[in-house]
C-alpha cells in the first residue's frame, strides 16, 4: 500500500511540474506579446 501511494504521489508531482513549465511558457508568450 505504502508503494502505491508513493507513485501516486509520484505522478501527482509530475503532473505539477509539467503544469507549472506549460504556465511558465505560457507566461513568457504573454510578455514577449505585451513587449
């Protein structure tokens, strides 16, 4: 049970990370946008 969680928990922190570069990017697009 312990190791199913910690790839549940895995999986929830890759997720994060793709979201937050995806915001990232996105972020930099709108101020290249408004320079």
């Amino acid at each position: 049970m312990n190791e199913s969680s910690n790839s549940v928990t895995h999986f929830w922190l890759q997720l994060v990370q793709k979201q937050s570069s995806i915001f990232f990017l996105f972020d930099t697009l709108l101020s290249l946008q408004i320079l």
